[in-house]
C-alpha cells in the first residue's frame, strides 16, 4: 500500500463567545508515502487546525472535531487512546510549527531537547543520545560546539533548524510544516526551505507543508490541495495546478501574487464568492486524470437562494 495518510469528511468547530466558528467542513485529503503534499490557501482557511486534527492536538475547549476519521495507515487516529497518541506524534508524525519557539523549551539546551526527543522513543544509552543529538546538529547545518546552548543564544532561522533537527530526530514517516519559513527573515526563509526539501529526501518522509504562497508550492511540492472555507476547492499535481488551475478561488490566488513589474493586483481574491462549506457539502468532479474541483464553483452558479 502506497497510501500514508487519508483523512475523511473532517469537521471541526470552535467554540467561541461570539459564536461556532466553522474551521473545518467536511475536509478530505490524502497523501502517498514518500510524497511533499502542499496545503495552500489563505489565513483562516482551516489549514492550522487541519493539521492539528491529525496531530489530536486541537485545543478542547474551544475546539471540536465533530466528525471525520484521520486513516494512517490504515489506522484511525480519532479512535487512538492519548497514551498511544503520545508515541505516534513524534515519531511517526512529526510537526513544525511556525514560531520555533512553540517547539522550544527557553530553560533547556538544545542538546538536552534532541536527546529528550529521541529518548521518548527510543531506548539508548546516554552516550549514543548525545552522539544522536549531534549528528542530527550537523544533519541541520549547526556546529556540535553548540549543543550546550539555549535556544536565546540562536537566530530565528538557526532556531527553526533545531526544531527540524527534533522533527528528524526519530525519523517520522510524516512531517507536517506548518509555515515553517514565514517567520523568518526573506533571505534566511530560502535557506530553510532547501534544507527542508533536502533533508526531506535525505530521509524519504512523506511531508505536508502548508503555505500561504504559491511559489513555495511550486519549489517543493509534488500534490497541492487548495483550501477554502475549511474544505479543499482544487486538488491536482503541481504541474496541472500551475498550468491549468480550473477553480476561481485558485485562479484569484495566483492572480493575487505581486508581479515585479506590475502594479499589484489584489482585487481579484475579493471578487470570487464561494459557497459557505459548513452549509454545502461540494461534489469533486475530476476535471483531467487526478485533478479534482470542488462543485459548486461559485455561489452565483447555485443562484441566491443559498444565502
Ligand atoms: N483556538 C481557536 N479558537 C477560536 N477560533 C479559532 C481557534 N483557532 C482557529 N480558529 C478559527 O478557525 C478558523 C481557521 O483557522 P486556522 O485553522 O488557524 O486557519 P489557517 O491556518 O488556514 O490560517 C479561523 O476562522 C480561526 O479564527
Ligand atoms: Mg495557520
């Protein structure tokens, strides 16, 4: 079996003072062993808490999963008890978050969290940990003479790469990036997407990077699923999606890219109006082989009477 993760008809809600918060509708989503798979879409989409749902992270209260299985292999996450759940995440699901720092104990070494990563769940001797700590150092570009340090005494770039190095550290089949580079500086964003894309092939994992920009996407990723409203609106390889996009929604996200030597055009996004997803289940048309859409496209073509 080549599959590594499906998730089905995922819903989850928040509950707030204001009122439920839709985030996710009836998402579905799979990805194959081995393959980089690009969650994109705008802030609010739902991507987060996507990834929090197969994680069982999603914070409970506010947070609600409502319905929906998440397969690994086979297995059901949503039925796993958290004493098991506790062993999956990190070593066979890893995640990257988009501040380090969510990762990052301040009171630890870097060294002493690697170590602590891998001694969750791996039996070795303390000598072999540090020995570990260190090649998965290198692995990411940082001196062994740092392993001592705290996580102030790095940059924000360096410090993301120590929350690879623990990512990495019991070789997970899967890696969910979660904006991984947008915290960082422009220049050092470039240098952790190689590397991600590098060490990503070095350890034939299977990753979910999610983003918000297409030209990461395009650099990394073999699938893309575009995400709206909580559900996937377009679904298809990289190469399809680049040279045929088929939904508005998707279409408006690349007109919305600023082009160097053009004003910027950012209207576009504004003027496609989707159906709301926690009211409408969509229907997936395959458009070309493996290249979904989400129908109905637009509200307009359902007519008013969805409002
Ligand atoms: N802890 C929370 N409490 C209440 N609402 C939340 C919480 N986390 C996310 N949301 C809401 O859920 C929706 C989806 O958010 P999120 O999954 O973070 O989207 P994305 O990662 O695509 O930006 C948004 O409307 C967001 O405001
Ligand atoms: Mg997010």
């Amino acid at each position: 079996m080549n599959e590594l993760l499906e998730i089905k008809n995922l819903s989850v809600e928040y509950h707030t003072d204001a009122g439920v918060v839709h985030a996710v509708n009836g998402l579905n989503f799979k990805i194959d062993k081995h393959e980089t798979h690009g969650l994109v879409g705008e802030t609010g989409a739902g991507k987060t808490t996507t990834a929090l749902s197969i994680m069982q992270l999603i914070p409970d209260p506010p947070g609600e999963i409502t319905s929906g299985e998440i397969l690994l292999e086979g297995k059901d996450l949503m039925k796993v008890p958290e004493s098991e759940m506790y062993k999956i995440r990190g070593n066979k699901i890893s995640m990257i978050f988009q501040d380090p720092m969510t990762s990052l104990n301040p009171v630890m070494t870097v060294g002493q969290q690697i170590e602590e990563v891998i001694s969750l769940h791996q039996e070795v001797s303390k000598d072999d940990l540090r020995k570990k700590a260190i090649e998965m150092l290198e692995v990411v570009g940082i001196r062994k003479e740092r392993i001592d340090d705290y996580p102030h005494q790095f940059s924000g770039g360096m410090k993301q790469r120590v929350v690879i190095a623990m990512a990495l550290a019991c070789n997970p089949s899967l890696i969910i990036a979660d904006e991984p580079t947008t915290a960082l500086d422009v220049t050092i964003q470039a240098q952790v997407l190689a590397l991600i894309k590098d060490l990503k092939e070095k350890y034939d994992t299977s990753m979910i990077l999610i983003t918000h920009d297409l030209g990461v996407v395009a650099e990394t990723c073999d699938k893309v699923s575009v995400c709206y409203g909580g559900t996937i609106v377009e679904h298809a390889s990289v190469k399809d999606l680049f040279e045929t996009p088929y939904h508005p929604y998707t279409k408006a996200l690349f007109s919305a890219i600023p082009k160097i030597d053009e004003d910027v055009e950012r209207l576009e996004t504004l003027s496609v109006t989707l159906p709301d997803f926690s009211k409408i289940k969509p229907e997936y048309r395959e458009v070309s082989p493996g290249h979904f859409v989400a129908f109905p496209l637009t509200l307009e073509e359902e007519g008013d009477d969805h409002e």
